[in-house]
C-alpha cells in the first residue's frame, strides 16, 4: 500500500530500490509485485493538454498525413 498511499521524501514517486530499502526486501522483488498488480508508481494520473495553438493541426499531420 505504501506505493499507493505515500510519496517518498524529497521524491515524486517511488523507484523499486528507495521502496525496497524502506520495507527491507530485494528490489527484483518490488519489481514482481509492482507488475503482478499493474503499478506503475512512475506514471502521472493527470493528463495535460499541451497550449500550442497549432496542436489541432500538428496531430491531424500525423494521424491524417501531411498533404
């Protein structure tokens, strides 16, 4: 839960050796668990939409082809 529910000191997110050294285990073995349960600790939940006024036209280049 520790990954989950707490930041580390003077960190944004946990790396498997800091979160190891905490709980005392091997960080191979933060790693399992991690991806046993999907955690990606190092991974934003926010999403931002970048303020380029020519970001419309920029995506529809690549999704679309330039012409």
């Amino acid at each position: 839960m520790r990954t989950l529910e707490e930041v580390p000191e003077g960190g944004m997110h946990w790396s498997k050796r800091e979160l190891a050294r905490q709980v005392g285990i091997l960080p191979t073995s933060v790693h399992r668990i991690w991806r046993a349960f999907g955690l990606q600790p190092w991974r934003s939940g926010e999403f931002k939409i970048s303020p380029d006024p020519l970001l419309i036209d920029k995506i529809r280049d690549v999704a679309v082809g330039a012409p």
